[in-house]
C-alpha cells in the first residue's frame, strides 16, 4: 500500500482494521462522522477556544475585548471579564454545538447539549481548575504538525498517476493545547471525550498501556521537534469517559525522553514496513457481520456508488481481480491525493 503520511488516526486504524485503513487513508474515502464524535468535536471547539481567547488576553494586556475568529464558530468577540464568567462558557458551548450541528446529519437534543455541556465542564473544572487553559499560560492553542521523519526507511518512491513521487514519509495531526509550565517545561494536553479503551483490542488504558500508546509517543516526537528550547516536555491526556463509555474523569501526565524518541521510530518504521509491504488488506471480519462492521462502519452501511454492494464488499473484490495499483487508479475518491512532503528547497 502507499504510504506518505502518518496520523496518529491513521497509525491505530490499520491496527484496527485494515481494510478500512485502505479504503480511508489510500483510496480517501470519507465515513460519515457519529453522533458521538460530533458531540466529541463540539465539546473540543469549546475548550479550544476558550485556549484562544486566553492567549489573546495574554498577548495583548490592555485590550479590553478579546477576540478569536474561528474557522467553524466564526468571529468571537467579548468583553476580557466575561472570559471568566459561566454564562459565557454556556453560551460558548451553545455555539460550538450549533456551528458543527447545522451541517451534521444528527439531531441534537437537550440531553445530547446536556452531555457536551458537561464534557467541557468537567475538563474546566476537574482537580480544581487545573486543566481549565483560561488559567494556563497558553503557549499555542491547536498547533498543526506536518513533520518529515529524517531517516533513510523513511524515503518513498512511488508511481501515483503515471507520475513518479519522491519524498520522505511525514508524520502530520493537531494537538489539543500547548501550554508553558515554565521557561523549561511545557505541557501538551489532549482531551478525550470518547472511551478509555484501544478499540483495535478492546484492552482498557492506564498508564502501562499509555506508556506504549502509539499516538501518544506521535505527539511526544512531534513536540521535541517543534519545540526543542523546552527541555522538558509533559504529555498529559484527560479521559472524560471510561471504557464502558460512562462519565469517569481521568487525565493522565506522562514525561518521556529521548530513548523515547528511538523507540518511537522504531515502532513507526515497523509499522509503515508492514503498511509498505501489504498488498492484500484484510477486513476486520470476513463475513462482516461483527458489530463494529454492522454498527460503526461507514463502509458496511454504505453501497460503493452505482452498485448493491457494500463499498468494502465491492472493494475486496476489485482487489482480489485487479490487484492493488489498478484498485488504487480506479476506487481512489474523485479529488483525493494523497499527499506527500517535499522537503523545501
Ligand atoms: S466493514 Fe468491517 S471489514 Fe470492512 S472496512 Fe469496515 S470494519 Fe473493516
């Protein structure tokens, strides 16, 4: 399979299942987001703005309005002392759940607002306030990466097109919130409003299993590259839910080192061999008929356009016949590229 890029999204998917990585992060097609993860998105908007609008206080001390102007939420303008107030958070989150709700194809009721009013909340107001970003010195509020992995395992060469591609694989996401500690320390925050669990084995998170966790080693690689003049780096990951989904507030604080970032590497070069090398994907369960085929994914709900078939039925099948590079040339998502980093200069 290609692979040019790697999320920490995409990182646990193929884990997951990889019939579902092909079809999303190869060929680019899209699921429908849940219910869930919009109310999960909502409640982020909420504390990500709030992390903006207090970094614009710190910024700029005399103004007396603090504004951020939100690619989703559009422009926020308020008075400085509101920033504090609770009928400012409850209107914030009125706002961020009507501007992702208008383009969703859920409904939200009251107790679905109740749930990410209370998701934020919960992150404003857990162990005294101490991940509330209003009372952060905020460093950097939803800092995007796009970083190449300098390593000669790293380098690809594909032909995508006809076209032959160049490049050196790249790991790329968002982080939820940088925030300075002190003039040494940082603290990088990412909030969790789904379950505390891997949903590639079922297995519940705690430290043992964060101390591995794929996409926590990602982030942490990520910030000793972006911000080497911070010594020291804390990682800290807040869980709003346990693995059986039930409100069960839980961050976790984790500090790693630089054998951390070998052993990151090594994973990553492991994992993008096994990528690299797989022609054949295969599907989570091959008679679909496991709940996360049947209830969660998008492409067993869904019909490959044009035919009866399930988009993942469909595309086993092109693939069995065809083989990969013509299922790449003829599946992939009209408008997807895949992408790939080219070192400047
Ligand atoms: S239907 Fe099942 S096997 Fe197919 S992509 Fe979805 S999770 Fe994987």
């Amino acid at each position: 399979m290609l692979v040019t890029y790697v999320r920490s999204s995409s990182y646990n998917n193929y884990a997951y299942c990889q019939m579902q990585y092909f079809i999303t992060y190869v060929l680019g097609h899209q699921s429908d987001s849940g219910k869930k993860a919009d109310m999960g998105t909502m409640a982020h908007k909420a504390m990500e703005i709030l992390a903006g609008l207090k970094k614009f206080q710190q910024d700029n001390p005399r103004r007396k309005y603090l504004v951020v102007e939100d690619d989703a939420a559009g422009k926020i303008r308020i008075k400085k002392d509101e920033l504090y107030t609770d009928d400012f958070v409850n209107d914030l989150i009125e706002i961020s759940i009507d501007c992702y709700a208008k383009n969703s194809k859920h409904k939200f009721y009251p107790k679905e607002r109740k749930e990410v009013a209370q998701t934020v909340w919960t992150f404003l107001t857990h162990s005294d306030g101490m991940f509330d970003p209003r009372k952060r010195n905020i460093h950097h509020p939803e800092p995007h990466f796009d970083i190449p992995i300098e390593e000669d395992w790293a380098k690809f060469e594909y032909e995508i097109d006809g076209e032959k591609v160049q490049g050196q694989l790249a790991i790329k996401g968002t982080i939820d919130l940088v925030t300075l500690l002190n003039e040494d320390t940082i603290e990088v925050i990412d909030w969790k409003s789904g379950r505390r669990m891997d949903w590639a084995t079922g297995e519940v998170k705690d430290y043992k299993k964060l101390e591995n966790d794929a996409q926590l080693l990602l982030y942490f690689y990520a910030i000793s590259k972006l911000y080497p003049e911070y010594p020291n780096r804390i990682m800290s990951i807040f869980f709003y839910k346990d693995a059986e989904g039930e409100p069960d507030p839980k961050p976790f604080s984790l500090m790693f080192d630089k054998s951390d970032e070998a052993r990151f590497l090594e994973m990553l070069k492991n994992r993008v061999e096994e990528i690299r090398h797989n022609v054949n994907p295969k599907p989570l369960d091959p008679t679909r008929s496991h709940w996360k085929c049947k209830y969660l994914c998008h492409f067993c709900k869904n019909n490959w356009e044009g035919t009866d078939e399930k988009m993942c039925i469909y595309i086993e099948k092109h693939l069995k016949k065809h083989g990969m590079e013509k299922t790449v040339n003829e599946c992939t998502r009209p408008g997807f590229n895949i992408g790939f980093y080219e070192a400047p200069g």
